[in-house]
C-alpha cells in the first residue's frame, strides 16, 4: 500500500537525520565522553523501536490490558506493514555503528540504497552499513559478470526448490495438526509428533529458501549478501544452533543487545540475566503473542542450562563413553528441544500448544487411529516418510551455502560452465514458478509475517 512506502521513507529520512547528527556529534567529542551523540543515539533508538511497537505490538498490548484488567477496550486499525522489523534493526544498527565503530554516511542517495536494496528488505538478512558500501562503490558491479550471475541463479533455484518442493511439501501435515489442534482436535501421539516436527523442517526449508533466494538474487547485480543459515539441525548444542541460525538476527542479538547489556563481563548471575532478557525480546521480535515469548524464553532457558553444566557435563561423559556417543546424544538432545520450542512458535494459542505437547508426551493405545490426518485426507506413512527423507537433506554436510561458492569458483574458471549454469538454472526456475502457479493455492513465505 503507498502509505506504507510513505512510512518505510519517513523511517529512512529520520534515521539518515540521526545518523548525521550522531556521527557529526561523535567526531567533535572524539576526545570527551561523546554525551551528546549518545543522547542524539537514545532519541534515534526510541524513534525506531517506538514506530515498530506501534504497528508491531500495539494490539498486542491492549489484548494483555484487556486480559488483566477486563477493560473494554478497542482495537486500533493498524495492519503491520511487510519487512518492517528488518529494516527497522537494519537502522538501529547503523545507527549503533555510527555511535560505536565510526561508521559514517553523509551521502542521503547511498543511505536510501543501502536501506531499500530490494533482495533483503521484505525478510532480511540483516544488513550492516559496513557490509554493503563498499560493494556499492565498487565499479565492478556495474559490468556485468557471468559467473556471479550464473552462480546468483543457482542459488536462487536451489532456494525456490526449498520453498516450493520441501518446504510448502511438507507444510499440510504441520497445518493438519495445529489447524485441527486450534478448532479443539485432539491428535494422537505419532500424530502430534509428525506435526511438530514437519513444521520444524517446514520452517527452516522455508526461511532458508527464502534466504537463499535473496543472497542469489543480489549476487546476479554483483552483490553478496551474508549467508543467513549454516545447516542449523546439524548443531549439537543449542548455542551452535544459534550460531547456524537465521546468523544475522543472532548477531544482532548479542551484539546490540545481550553484549551492550554486558554480555558475560559481569559474573554468572548478570549473564543469566542477560541471556534470558535477549532471547525473551528475540522471542517478542518474532511475533506479537505470548507464544513467541515463551519460545524465547525457552531457548533462553536453553543457553543457560548449555552454559552452566552442558560444557562440564560432556566433559564427565568424556571419560565415560566412546565421543560418537556423546556427539550423537548431544544433537538429539538439542534437536528434542528446539522441536519442543517450535510448538510454541507454530501454535496459535497456549490452549493448542499444551494440546500438541501433552499428546506427544502421551501414552497412546496401540489401536489409536490418526483421525486429525485421516480427516485431512492425508496419509500418515507418507507423512512419516517425507520427514525421514526431508530430515536427512536437513542434516546432509554438504548445504546451499556450500554448492553456492563451489559453483562461483568453477564459473569463474570455465565461462562455458557458467553459460551452461545459467541456461540450466533459469530452466528450474522457470519450472518451479509453472508447479507453483499451477498449484490450488498460494503458499506465502512464513518470515514474512514477522
């Protein structure tokens, strides 16, 4: 909607405004305490988070008003605008990086760039200002290249594959179970299991296909965008999985907020704290509900129980037990728990998630019949087979990010590869789009709500 396009400008142009000043500020108090860039600095993270609580949280806080008070109160007209949330935390980082790390830009054409560069803007990555400059500057993209372009197609179809085949494949039996869940359903066990975890994979191939997708298309102008995901079930403790996933807004994370909190720097009690304070606000970033809160805090929960003993006790079981032992109990303890987070995540309510998670801690009789699947129409050995296969190229050593620079060093080396890569590539998408477009309904990318 244009009024939309209005607020992402007026968002830019205060926020170059703030930028200006602070940076302005902080080179004439280079040898003082900088107090009025810092001041300039609050105004400008009070600008953005307030405007992103408005139309991001502002029925969410009247809902909690009205849940605690039992006051009659309104909602207010207010859609929440596409991309908002990573443009907003593209911005408060440049903002952050102008007070801290010297970044400067003075030059309004170069900011509006470096905001509105269309491959991240609707669902990140997260950009820093550090990042795309000097690519921007730089002559080299203005001539187009072969190789990178062949190289940004294929990632583009290797990230359109994981979208339309596995993600939006896998999707209905998630749907299945925590649509029939929320209309008050009770699944049976392995059915709560298959639901819970299809959206997990369901999830990640959508959100790294999108992903993907953009790092592609930006590389086709000559652009490299940072990688977003690096095989994150692979991880074996729950701070590699934060490591390998969604990087950017994981960096964000502890840069600009667990580290300015005090990181670890301030004993084992302020670090708990400040974990679980990070994750919680990472967790309300996702979404506005209580439901996302919990899924934060989870892994909140998570991280410290993985840094207060998870390190010592692999230690103990060093000596115990063969290490394959270890590092295959260590992933399926980390994969059993984000799994149990992303109930949370998924489900529409607290009543739906304590519907799915009682049933897949359940006992069930050996007779049970999967209605919730049945009733879908929906078969639940298909259903159990497509997540052993999907689960396997989850896990598989070789990711997209990997194929991706393999595939720019042999079409920087062999220009007929990359001719050959670029037919072959455009052909894919072509397809995909076609499948797509013949499809009875439209399956919109999950981040794009957040």
């Amino acid at each position: 909607m244009p009024k939309y396009i209005v607020l992402l400008l007026v968002s830019i142009v205060v926020n170059y405004g703030f930028g200006v000043v602070i940076g302005r500020l902080r080179d004439k108090d280079s040898n003082s305490s900088g107090i009025s860039a810092r001041i300039a600095l609050i105004f400008g993270l009070i600008f953005n988070l307030s405007l992103l609580s408005w139309f991001k949280y502002a029925n969410f806080l009247l809902d909690t008003l009205r849940a605690i008070s039992n006051l009659n109160l309104s909602e207010i007209d207010v859609i929440l605008p596409i991309g908002i949330s990573f443009f907003t935390f593209t911005q408060i980082a440049f903002l952050v990086d102008t007070y801290t790390k010297g970044t400067r830009e003075y030059r309004f054409i170069h900011y509006l760039l470096f905001v509105t560069y269309f491959p991240h803007l609707i669902a990140g990555p997260i950009l820093h200002h550090a990042q795309m400059m000097p690519q921007f500057a730089s002559l080299e993209i203005y001539r187009p290249q072969i190789a990178k372009i062949a190289a940004g197609l294929g990632l583009f179809a290797l990230g359109l594959i994981k979208k339309i085949i596995l993600a939006d494949g896998i999707a209905p039996y998630a749907d299945a179970v925590f649509d029939a869940t929320a209309a008050s359903h009770l699944p049976t066990m392995p059915e709560a299991w298959i639901g819970a975890v299809a959206y997990t994979l369901q999830l990640y191939f959508d959100f790294s296909g999108y992903s993907d997708m953009a790092v592609g298309l930006s590389m086709i102008f000559g652009i490299r965008l940072p990688f977003n995901f690096a095989s994150p079930y692979r991880a074996t403790n729950i701070s590699e999985f934060w490591r390998r996933w969604h990087m950017t807004l994981s960096a964000f994370l502890r840069d600009y907020l667990y580290i300015s909190l005090g990181g670890n720097r301030r004993g084992e009690l302020r670090r708990i704290i400040n974990l679980m304070v990070t994750m919680l606000l990472g967790g309300l970033w996702h979404g506005a509900s209580w439901t996302f809160v919990v899924w934060g805090g989870a892994h909140g929960l998570y991280l410290v129980m993985h840094h207060s003993v998870g390190n010592a006790f692999t230690r103990y079981l060093a000596f115990l037990v063969p290490r394959s032992f270890i590092t295959l109990a260590a992933w399926l303890m980390t994969m059993f728990a984000v799994i149990v987070a992303w109930v949370f995540f998924r489900a529409t309510d607290f009543t739906s998630a304590s519907i799915i998670l009682s049933a897949m801690f359940s006992i069930v009789d050996a007779d049970s019949f999967p209605k919730v699947l049945f009733n879908a129409g929906l078969s639940t050995s298909r259903g159990v087979w497509l997540i052993l296969v999907w689960s396997l190229i989850a896990v598989l050593p070789v990711n997209s990010n990997m194929l991706f620079d393999r595939l720019l060093k042999v079409c920087i080396q062999s220009q007929w590869i990359a001719w050959f890569s670029t037919g072959a590539a455009t052909t894919m998408v072509i397809a995909l789009i076609i499948i797509n477009e013949l499809r009875a309904s439209i399956s919109p990318f999950i981040y794009f709500s957040f």
